[in-house]
C-alpha cells in the first residue's frame, strides 16, 4: 500500500479542503441568516472576517496534521460506497502477525484479480465486483468477528467466503447453511466438506489436504522406484499444532499402514517460530522424506533449521501452503532443493498476469512486484479469485445477469466447469487444470504437481500426481457421515 | 442532590444487608439489568449481539471468576485459559455422551470438573506465594491445552482436534449450535452471567469472602484468628476454577461454536488478568468494566475510522489499533492504578457532594 501513498495524498487533500470550505461556507451563511439589521451585519462581517482567519488558521492546521499523517500512513479518503447492482465479495485478510508473510500476497491476489475484473471487463457481465478488506490475524475469533461484520453486506449479502484459514473455516462451517453463504475453502479447511451431501455449503476442490497427502506418498513411490519399496522406509510430518496442521495426519497414518513406511508425526506449536527440539528429533530419526504442513512463520523457520542440521533438501516437501517465495528466501542459499506440493503454475508468464499488469498496475512491473506480484501464494490466489468469479458467472447463466444472492452463488459453485477451452479463454492455459465440481464432489480430486526452489525461483520438478483416490474417497464419506450424525444432518441424495 | 443516602432508614436487617444497600444504586442496577434483558435484544444487531454483547459478558463472567482468586483471596493465577478449557472440553465430551441432558445442566457439571481440576493445581499455593504461585498455575495452563491437544479422547477422535457445538434445545428453542438465533445465545449469556454474578458478590460479603480477604491481607493473622488457610485458598481455586470452566463452556457453545485449543491459549490468560488489573482488583464491577474494556475497545478502535468517514489500508487500522489500545492500557494504570472500578467510587463520592463540594 506504500506505494499508493503520492496518489492518495494528492487525491485526498483536494478533497479535504473542499469539504473544510464548505463547512466555512455553511456557517458564514448561517450566521448572517440570524442578523438581518445592517449594523449586525457589520459587526458580523468582522467577526466572520476574525473567525474566517482563525477558521482559515484552524482548517491550515488540521490540513497540515492530515497530511502528516497521510504522508505517513496512506489513508485513502475515500470510503467505498455499494450499489445496487453490485456483488460484494467479504475479504477476511491477515496482513498484520505472525502470518502476515502468508496473509499479504493472498490479500493482494484477490484485491488485484477482482480489480482487474472490474476495469476490463466492467465486472462479470457488467455486474462490479465489490468488496471489502477485514483483518483477522489469522485469529478464529476475529475472523468471526470480521464474517459477522461482513456477512450483510452489499446489496445481496456475502456472495461467498474465502477464509483462507483452516480454523476460521471450522468456525463457519457450521455458520454457512444457516445464513447461506457459501464457503470455498480452495484446498484447505475441513476435508469431510469434499462430502457435498453431507456440506451442502461448503467447497474445496480442486484438491483436500488428504488427497494431497496421498499424492505425496505417491510422488515419493515414484521417486523411491516403486510402492513397495516405501517398505521399511521412514517419513516425518512435521506440522502445525492446529486444525490445519492435522489434517493430513490420518491419511498418513491409513496409507502408512497401507504401504508399510514408518510415519514420525512432529507437532509445532503456534506461532511456530520456536522449532529447535522438533529439527532435533528429526537429525536423529534420520527420516528418508519429511513432508511439512506450516504456515507463516513456522515455514521460514522450518526451512532454516532444516538447511542448518543440513537435511537433504530434496527430500524435504512441503504442502502447498508451505511453498511461496517468502518461505524460502529468509534461509538464502539453505533453502536450494526445498520442494513443494502445488496445484499451479508457479511463474508468472500468462496472459491472465499481463492483464493485471495493464488493467491494475497500468503497465507498472515495479509497482506490482511490490504488491506481491508472481508469488506462489499470489498465483495461488489468483486461481481462487478465478473460481469466486467463474462461480458467480456460472450462477448468472441461471440467474441472470444481476448481484446474486449467496445461495444462488452456491448453485454456481456446484455447477462449475471450467474446461481446458475455457482456461484458454481466460489466459490460464497450463496455469491450472481443469475442474468439475458436482453435487456429492466438492473436492474433485485434481492432481498436484511438485515444484522446487533453485534458489532464485520456483521450478516445476515433477508431472502431475494424482491422488489416491480409493484410499481417501471413503474415509471422506466416513468422516462426512460421522459430523452429519453428530449435528443432526440429513444427507441430500445426489 | 441526586445520589446520597441521607434520609434511607433501614428498619430491619435484610434490608440493611441488602447488595445494594442504597436505593439509587438499586434502581441503577435494575435499569441496567432491563435494558440489558429487554431493550439490547431488540435494538442490537446480530453483529453487535454476536461480536460485542456475548464475548464481554462471557469474559465477564471468567474476569469475575479469576478476580474471586486474584483480588479476593490474593492467590496469583495465569491458568485462566487452562480451566477455561477443561470447562469447554468437559462440556462436549458430556453432551455427546448424554445428548438429553439439559446443556445448563451440562455447563454446570463441566463447572464442577473444571472446580475439581482448579482444587488440584491449587494445592502448591499453600506452599508457594505470589509470582512464584504465578508460574507454577502456567504450568497448568500448558499441561491442560497440551493435554486436550494430545488425548485424541476429549475430542472423540476427529482428525482435526477441533471441537464443535451440536444444536442443544430447551423448552423446545435451540440455544446452542448453528441454528440457535444470536438473541437467543445473548439471553442465555445473559441469565447465566447475572446469575454468577449475584451469586459471586454474595459469596464475597459473606463469611467465605472476609476470610478469603483475610488470607489475602495477611495469612499469618488470618490463621492465628482462627481461619484455616489450605481449605480457604482452596476453596477460592475451586470456586474461581468453576466461574472460569463455566466461561469457558459457554465460549464454546453459546460464542463461538467450535473451537480447538488455540482458543484457550496463555493470550486469554493474560487478557483475563488484565480485565481484572484494569477493571479493579477486588471488584466484581470492577471485572465487567475491565472485560469491557478489553473486549469493546479493540472492536471499537477497529470500527472507529469507518464511522468518522475514514478508510485507510487494513494493516494500518490494525497496528494504530494495537498503539491506541496499548497506550490507553498504560493510561489508565497511571491514571488510576487502582482500576476502572476505582474511579466509579470516586465519581460516586463526588457525587454525594454534588453540587457543593467542599
């Protein structure tokens, strides 16, 4: 945002002054309206002259102060007003903590593709895209806070959420069916919701936590030449001590006993800046792979310490919340070989990405580096924004071209099909693969691809992995089936 | 003029033993308590019955429960968000094992587990005083969070660790669960904490309370005039340890609605200390200005720059929100170490004499 702080200030202080003229105007007016004998008109033009000079010294001063503070902060004077015919999308960002390195690209992405949209094609289908900014540091509790906020919003409500944290999606799991709005947790959040029938309101495709565990086994079968030779073989998870973090822990463990390795479950607790004792744990277990599910912090911290009891890089994986340029670049040289899960394209080189540098940044490369762009998690979330709006156009062929509601949204996110044609259409061809979302899959299973830091930049590494999908499927349903018991949901039939 | 006591004569004892002895505080109170029950339902929206309303009056409730501890019987506690947890667990695992049980019902015996738990981490505080009985009740708080975090029992094994409020009715109204109205989660809230709270400031008055003060001020003299002092500081764990598994409890299921242990981290604690430093030590006023405080300003500081007109970078708002409230905090220590309660006596006493001091 530092780099809007010329614009804002030479937008904001005409504006400022305008407004303090006018209430100098206002009173003036209102104070000759009282007097209407000459000689109290002359009397009143003096003291108008005298307050008109401490009004002008007073407006001299206020100026002065709201431009320091303006030079220093950047604050925009503007306060964004919704239309009729506008869709409001909630943002819950975490630009300030521990997770800011996550959170401000992620922020960042939605902001500029949403912007994007709105200035080259005028919205989806003429409809503009609003929305609005929440800080949640990564917080549950504010994140609540900024939903409850943010939910009534716009002239239809929230057209759909984007927690971008496992924990806040736990909490409006529950949330999303009673105000209908739909959650799309892209790859993170609660796993079972891949179950559609069981969350109606809750989406996560194009790939889970479990399937990308699986996946990562199978990527390492293939490089250890084959499933049976992941026998005997030991592997380390390393995650954070939350939600999130143990998600992947019991499709682990199911293909663990499936394929005979020997699993290490690692705990990091939160923030996750502390890990001496888990990489100490790890230099003697001499585990052959170690995959790691962080966020924030705890990835950089991961990577050093990894780098400092000088594991074999290339056999260190992260998910692909734990594989962005901000992960990698605090260890330096260390982080050379760390590889990634990832589900797109790390590079920037699409026509979608010159589109945003034309329509957002007016051509200004400088400008939008700083604003995080081509990061992988910038990337990443270019790809969600992408599925919020093919959503919302999916929904409109239904519903017209008009601000949707929340529940029509969902029918829109069951309903997407984005097509290899239709990638292409958008200037994502190769970016991303296309997916196919239907009423019993929310997740469907797409593959990932594993990329690899050089040192300077992202590398593909790897094909596309598929996961395993008989081995995750059904402990889906099952876990689906276990929450519908629990809190009395009668499973639609699809 | 308007609040003094001259001319109140109480003719029998009840009623010179009342809580609140002086009418106008009475009436004060009364208001208050009606607003609260029949005006803020209605007006509030859900953001603010939801965001604002229920977290203070639950931090309320633990505040009053860790000032029973802290401020009254002078036993330094940081184990708040343990035994806020142990309430909280004790409750899911409870009602998913006896759905029918009447979930108040479940609050209160989750209370009573969370009592017992406080009973047992209370026992070093005959031994050990001040900051030092400080450090050994964290060793609470890490065990318990490590321990809910660890035993894959307390959160019936799902594979997140996370615990969830299933939909809980009485007298056919949901009031926990997604389905369950703000209004409805506010006025439980509500009942539950006006109860506690008449209960706490009647417990103080009485016999347990002066002992606990007596402890408080000087063990060795409380002692040699007959008060024992292992059952009375263990008594004061057990009944704090109550109030704070009861907030916990509700945090889950009448606030939140699902939660993990990050929730009860050392952050609320500490959060909870400091609603009790601020608000007044030794007050239960004093611990719903502190919670208050705690609770409303960061929202109010949050939402502030929009209501003037102003919007500026979210990261911004936030690290001037952090400033504001950390500059208030040291503020009001300064102004009055004494806390927020503090002054209400003051403006109290100044109000007798109003209009003419002398």
């Amino acid at each position: 945002m530092a780099d809007f702080e010329r614009e804002t200030t030479s937008m904001a202080i005409p504006l400022l002054k305008r407004r303090l003229i006018l209430i100098e105007e206002l009173q003036l007016i209102d104070e000759v309206n009282c007097h209407d004998s000459l000689i109290g008109q002359k009397t009143l033009i003096i003291i108008t002259k005298t307050t008109g000079r401490y009004f002008k010294m007073l407006r001299n001063l206020i100026l002065m102060l709201l431009g320091a503070v303006i030079g220093i902060t950047g604050v925009v004077a503007t306060t964004p007003v919704v239309e009729a015919d506008e869709q409001f999308i909630p943002m819950l960002v975490y630009r300030t903590g521990p997770y800011a390195p996550s959170g401000i690209p992620v922020a960042n992405g939605f902001r500029d593709y949403y912007t994007m949209i709105n200035n080259r094609d005028g919205g989806i289908n003429g409809v503009k895209i609003t929305f609005e900014e929440c800080e949640t540091e990564y917080n549950t509790k504010l994140g609540v806070e900024c939903y409850e906020k943010l939910k009534n919003k716009g002239s239809t409500g929230a057209s759909l959420v984007n927690p971008f944290s496992t924990g806040i999606t736990y909490q409006l799991i529950p949330k999303a069916s009673v105000d209908e709005v739909p959650i799309l947790s892209m790859g993170y959040g609660r796993t079972a919701a891949a179950d559609g029938r069981v969350f109606k309101w809750v989406f996560n495709f194009p790939t889970t936590y479990w399937s990308q565990a699986s996946a990562f086994i199978r990527y390492v079968a293939q490089q250890e030449g084959g499933e049976k030779n992941l026998k005997g073989k030991k592997i380390a998870h390393v995650y954070h001590n939350s939600a999130y973090g143990k998600e992947a822990n019991p499709t682990l463990q199911a293909l663990s006993k499936k394929y005979g390795y020997e699993l290490v479950l690692l705990a990091v607790d939160h923030p996750g800046q502390e890990q001496k004792a888990t990489w100490l744990q790890i230099r003697r277990a001499k585990p052959d792979w170690v995959f790691m599910s962080g966020w924030g912090v705890m990835n950089q911290v991961a990577i050093k310490e990894a780098a400092s009891i000088r594991y074999p890089m290339d056999h260190f994986v992260g998910n692909w919340w734990s594989g962005s340029d901000a992960d990698v670049v605090p260890a330096a040289a260390g982080a050379k070989g760390y590889k990634s899960a990832t589900f797109h394209s790390p590079t920037s080189d699409y026509p979608v990405h010159s589109d945003i540098i034309k329509h957002v940044y007016g051509g200004d490369m400088s400008k939008a580096k700083k604003n995080s762009f081509g990061e992988v998690l910038y990337n990443r979330t270019i790809v969600n924004a992408m599925f919020a709006v093919e959503a919302i156009r999916t929904a409109q062929a239904k519903y017209g071209n008009r601000a949707l509601t929340g529940a029509e949204v969902r029918w829109g996110l069951e309903n997407l099909n984005i097509t290899e044609n239709r990638l292409k259409e958008m200037g994502m061809e190769g970016f991303t693969k296309p997916v196919k979302v239907s009423c019993s899959d929310h997740e469907t299973g797409g593959p990932i691809i594993i990329q690899q830091w050089d040192g300077s930049k992202w590398n593909i590494v790897s094909d596309w992995v598929s996961p395993i999908r008989e081995v995750v499927r059904p402990m889906v349903e099952k876990a689906a089936a276990a929450y519908a018991t629990e809190n009395g949901i009668k499973p639609r039939s699809c | 003029m308007l609040y003094r006591e001259t001319g109140q004569f109480k003719i029998s004892y009840a009623a010179d033993q009342s809580v609140f002895p002086i009418a106008q505080d009475r009436w004060f109170v009364s208001l208050i308590i009606v607003v609260a029950i029949f005006v803020i339902p209605v007006l509030a929206s859900e953001y603010l019955l939801q965001a604002v309303m229920i977290p203070l009056l639950i931090f309320s409730l633990a505040a009053i429960g860790l000032n029973l501890l802290v401020g009254y019987a002078g036993q330094l506690s940081l184990g708040t968000g343990g035994f806020m947890a142990v309430g909280a667990y004790m409750t899911y695992k409870l009602t998913t094992a006896f759905p029918d049980i009447n979930i108040i019902i479940v609050f209160l015996l989750a209370g009573l587990i969370a009592a017992f738990v406080g009973l047992i981490f209370g026992i070093p505080s005959l031994r050990i005083k001040g900051f030092y009985l400080a450090v050994a009740t964290l060793a609470s708080q890490f065990f318990l969070l490590w321990m809910f975090n660890k035993v894959a029992w307390f959160y019936n094994y799902n594979s997140s660790g996370t615990i969830t409020a299933p939909p809980r009715e009485m007298f056919g109204v949901v009031i926990t669960g997604p389905m369950a109205s703000a209004e409805t989660r506010y006025l439980v809230t509500l009942f539950i904490v006006i109860i506690f709270a008449f209960i706490a400031k009647n417990l103080v008055r009485g016999r347990l309370g002066r002992s606990w003060m007596a402890v408080r001020d000087m063990d060795i003299a409380a002692e040699i005039i007959g008060i024992r002092p292992f059952q009375t500081k263990l008594i004061a764990f057990a009944v704090s340890s109550f109030y704070c598994g009861l907030a916990g409890a509700m945090m889950v299921f009448l606030w939140l609605g699902s939660a993990e242990t990050e929730a009860f981290s050392i952050n609320e604690s500490f959060n909870v200390l400091f609603m009790i430093i601020i608000g007044g030590l030794g007050s239960i006023l004093g611990s719903f200005l502190g919670a208050t405080f705690i609770v409303g300003l960061p929202i109010f500081l949050t939402n502030a720059p929009q209501l003037v007109g102003l919007s500026m970078p979210i990261d911004m708002q936030k690290h001037i929100e952090i400033m504001m409230f950390g500059s208030l905090i040291i503020f009001f220590l300064i102004v009055e170490p004494h806390g927020l309660a503090r002054l209400w006596q003051i403006l109290k006493e100044k109000l007798r004499l109003w209009p003419f001091p002398y």
